[in-house]
C-alpha cells in the first residue's frame, strides 16, 4: 500500500479536509452527553422550562454543525478516493502497456483484469472509510474515555476494561481475515479467467459439445471461491456479536455502579446517562471500527495485488535511437538468433541467420509450432532474443526507440483483431491522419474494397467488438488494410491469408508486389502457394532453419520444403497420392 501512496500527490489537501471535518464532528458530538446530563440534573428537577429548551436548542445546533461537518468530510473523503483510485488505475495501464510480451504472458489478462477492476474498486471503498471513519473511531472511543475520567474516574475504569477487551477481538480476527480475503481474489481470478475463456471460445465449446464439461468446471471454481468468501465471512461475522456483548457486559456493569454510586450521592442521575450515552458511542464507534477494518484488510488484500503488477519491471529496456544513421543494403539481418519463452524447456528460434535485403519478399513456411511467428516477433522487439542480435537498416532493434522502430514496421497479427468503431476508425490506427484517399487506397491494395463497398455506410460501417459482424477473410483484409495505409518499409504478414480464397491471396500477393515505395515483406505461412512466388523462402523446422533459397532451390536440396509442396500441391492437384 505504501507505493500507492504516492498518487495522493496532486489531492493531499482533500484528503486532509475529510479528517478533519470528522474531527470537529467528534467534538461537537462528544459534547451531547454533556447538555444532557444538564438537562437531567438542572432542568427537570428546577422545573426551569426555559433552560430545558435552551440546552434543547444547543443540541440542535449541535447536531445542526456535526451534520454539516460530517457532509463536508464525506464529500473530501469520496473526491479523493475516487481521484487517488483514477491516478492508480492509469498509472496501472499506463504500466501494463510498457511491460513487454513476455511480462504479459506471465501475468495473464484476467488476472490484469482483475486488478484494473475489482481490486481497485475495493481500494477505492477502503480508502473512502479510511478517510471517513479511520481517524473519528478512536477519536470517540478515546474522547469518550476521556470524558468518563473527567465525569467519575470510578466508572470511567469499567471504559478501560471494556477496550482492551474489544481490542483483542477486533485485531485477532483481521489478523485471520487478510490471508483469506487474498486467497478470495487469486480464486476470483480463477473464475474470471475460466469465464473468459467460455466467452472466447463459446463456438468451439458447442462445436465439439462440451458445454456440461465446462459447465462443471465452472461450478467447481466457482464453488471454491464460494466456500472461501463464506468462511471468511463466517470469520468476519463472529467480530460484530462479540463486540456487542463486551460492551452490554459493560453497559451493565456500568448502570449496576452508577446506581449505587448515586444512592451514595457521589454521582447524579445525569451523570450516570451521560455515561451510558459514552459507552454507547462506543459501542458504535467499534462496531463501526470492524465493518472499517473488515473493508480495510479487503482493500489492503487488493492494494498488495495492484503494487505487485505495478512492481513487476519490464525485461527490455527501450532504446534512444530515432533513425538508423547506417547505410546497409540489408532492411533486417538475424545473426545466430536463438530464442525461448519463459519458463520454457527448449528454444523455439535456434541458431537462425539470414540477411533480408531492402524491397526483398521473403516467404518463412514450416509445419505448425516450428517458430514461425516467434522469429518475425522480434523484427518488431515484440520479445527480445535470448543470443545472437536482429538488426534492422544495420542496427540492432534493441537500440531503437520501440514507438520508432514499429513505426517502420506494418505488422499483421496471426489472429485478427478490429476494434470497436467504424471502418475508418480502425484502419487510422495505421495511421492517425490518414485521409480517405490514402484509406481507400489501402483498401485497394488489400483486396478489401469489395468488403467496403458492400456496406451502406461505406467507411462509416460500424464493427463491432472483435469484428463479430464481418467474416474472418473481411477481417483479414481489414487487418491489412491497416498495416498498409502506414506505407512501411517493412511489411510482415503473420499467416494473414490463411482464411482468403486462392485467388483472393494472389491477387493480394500480386497488389502488394507493385506497390509504389516497395516494402520489404516478409510472409509467413503454411500454404506452399503463399510463398512459392517469393525472392526466397525461409524453411523452418523445430526453430531451425532448414533451406533458404527460392521456390525451385528447394524443390531440388530441401526434403523439408518438398514434403510440404508434395502433400499441399501435387496432391490436391492428384499428382501424389
């Protein structure tokens, strides 16, 4: 909690006001029992019906004066806890965006999710009650004791038997409560990852008819968070009884020695209210103090859970060049290239070298999980290499400002992502000032211009989340689109065909084959048919390269790269059976 703190900056003076406020609050609150007890002693017995409404309309401006310092430190407590949990929650997506691929792996998006969400929430509600009722709690309880002493100091030793008491109880139980209430938020991340999975795959799961299988499974964790949140609750439930029955035992003891002592005249009758109305505020008070400290160990369980991702430190460190200042004939060069996820037990890239020139079209094929896609993640620095170094116009990647190298890099993801907005919207994400002459242009090159055509609203077509509302070669072609309109001097192409028609891919390969500023492209994929028109081809197998030349090279030195073009074009064309 302590490296949350800091985001109070900017606010400290509100978060000053709300304690205060309930402190004067306290004051005039404390000093009710006081006007009773002159009410009791004074008033009634003289019959003064004047000094009865006096001391009636003390309390009223009393309660008038608490009312409206209770309101004013309720509105500084909501400001700033609502501010401070605002600063937390950018600063914590302003760091999750800076974490590297690697680091996102590790933590999962439920688990950020998670964070952003529910457990700022709870902080929040924490730090809102922290600043109502953390500082007024004790004030009473201690005011209260104060005041006893300064009433009857025989009585007031009943308030000291009491707090201890209560004490013990109050702390004891958050002690137990904090470790559960943290195992309640790893489960509830549990849950919210098995929900999102449901969600991502609710066409698989009723495909293949695993809707019961998921369906007990999503019971079982969620039974699980269900039994841990009632057993902390049984737990957290045991602190109100307990507290009340502590202070009625000193309720009683307190009226049974009152009444004895005002039978011995050493106390007056409203003396002996104004006792029992402090030891109700604190009764109060420390019922309060257990809901407080209840939502407090929730919030700080969460606050723990938000410091550890803002904790966590990204493995690359970006670098400060703009532009390179090398003249190289090669637009990127892998040299020794070896690379391995964490937490992995073997290498996915191995000992892979290839120099790429400028304008060149490179096709990278090989059987599924044999480190396609990981070898173009790093042109970007999407992860950095374990050994060797990638370089792009003759400088290694890791020296490029990240915004500056990817912004010489058009990528187009395996998986196809559109956002929420129209048709426009997405592609500009290439490039934020693109005009409507260089979307459509895109468009074009993309083979996406029937796609945009076919809607009514043209590039005002609406697309909905994940692109729900456009086939998966639309989205492909939308994807490229938006890669394309950037004009970069780089272009990968992550198995960005793989849902195109034949004629659709060659006609795509032929549109970006003529553009204008002649990218280099690199395009991965598994269809012999994508790459074979290539300059060269890359042929991977378990990380390693294979073969690298041009489509009739290997057909002649490659077993690797003639295996695939026997089994994908010879036999569909009944060449090979």
């Amino acid at each position: 909690m302590k490296e949350l703190l800091k985001y109070f900056k900017g606010f400290r003076i509100e978060a000053i006001c709300a304690p205060f406020f309930k402190i004067i609050e306290v004051v005039f609150e404390l000093m009710v029992p006081l006007v009773v007890a002159r009410i009791i002693d004074v008033g009634i017995p003289s019959g003064d019906k004047g000094y009865i409404a006096a001391m009636c309309g003390v309390m009223v401006l009393l309660g008038v004066v608490g009312l409206g310092s209770t309101l004013t430190a309720q509105y500084f407590a909501a400001k700033s806890a609502v501010r401070f949990t605002s600063a937390v929650r950018q600063a914590l997506f302003d760091h999750i965006q800076s974490l590297s691929f690697t680091e996102l792996d590790n933590l999962g998006p439920s688990t950020l999710i998670t964070r952003l969400t529910n457990d700022l929430n709870q902080v929040q509600n924490g730090v809102n009650l922290t600043l109502r009722l953390l500082m007024r709690s004790p004030i009473i309880v201690f005011g209260a004791v104060f005041m006893a002493f300064s009433i009857d100091p025989g009585s007031a030793w009943i308030f000291v038997g009491v707090i201890p008491a209560l004490s013990i109880v109050i702390f004891g139980i958050m002690l137990i409560s904090i470790p559960l209430y943290t195992k309640v938020q790893r489960r509830l991340d549990g849950v919210l990852l098995k929900t999102k999975e449901n969600l991502a795959g609710a066409r698989v799961i009723r495909a293949f008819c695993m809707e019961e299988s998921e369906t007990r499974d999503f019971v079982e964790k969620n039974d699980m968070l269900a039994s841990t949140q009632k057993f902390v609750g049984r737990i957290s439930s045991i602190m109100n009884p307990m507290t009340y029955v502590i202070v009625n035992l000193g309720i009683i003891f307190l009226i049974y020695s009152g009444a004895l002592r005002v039978e011995a005249g050493a106390l007056t009758q409203g003396m002996v209210i104004a006792l029992y109305n402090y030891m109700s505020q604190i009764l109060t008070e420390l019922v309060k103090l257990a809901n407080l400290i209840i939502s407090v160990t929730k919030s700080l369980a969460c606050a723990k859970r938000v410091s550890a991702v803002l904790a966590v430190r990204s493995s690359m460190t970006d670098g400060t060049l703009e532009e390179s200042n090398r003249k190289s004939e090669y637009s990127v060069e892998f040299n020794d290239v070896s690379f391995r996820y964490s937490g992995a037990a073997a290498d996915s890239v191995e000992r892979v070298s290839v120099k790429i020139k400028k304008g060149e079209t490179v096709g990278i094929i090989g059987s599924t999980g044999c480190g396609k896609t990981t070898l173009v993640s790093l042109i970007p620095r999407f992860y950095d290499c374990s050994e060797g170094e990638v370089l792009v116009d003759g400088v290694n990647v890791s020296q490029y400002r990240s915004e500056s190298l990817r912004d010489k890099i058009g990528t187009v993801m395996q998986k196809s992502v559109l956002f929420n907005g129209s048709i426009r919207e997405n592609i500009r994400w290439g490039k934020p000032d693109a005009t409507d002459g260089e979307i459509m242009d895109a468009v074009k090159a993309a083979q996406a211009e029937n796609v945009v055509a076919a809607k009514p609203e043209g590039l005002d077509y609406v697309i909905e989340q994940g692109g729900k509302n456009l086939s998966g070669g639309q989205m492909q072609r939308l994807c490229i689109a938006r890669a394309l309109v950037k004009k970069p001097e780089i272009l990968i192409l992550d198995d960005s065909s793989s849902a195109l028609d034949y004629a659709t891919d060659a006609a795509l390969r032929k549109s970006i084959a003529s553009l204008e500023y002649n990218p280099t492209v690199l395009t991965v994929s598994q269809r012999v048919s994508t790459v074979m028109h290539a300059d060269r081809i890359i042929v991977l197998e378990d990380g390693r390269t294979v073969g690298i030349g041009t489509h009739d090279e290997l057909l002649s030195e490659c077993p690797e790269y003639k295996e695939l073009y026997e089994s994908q074009i010879k036999s569909s064309s009944g060449g090979v059976r």
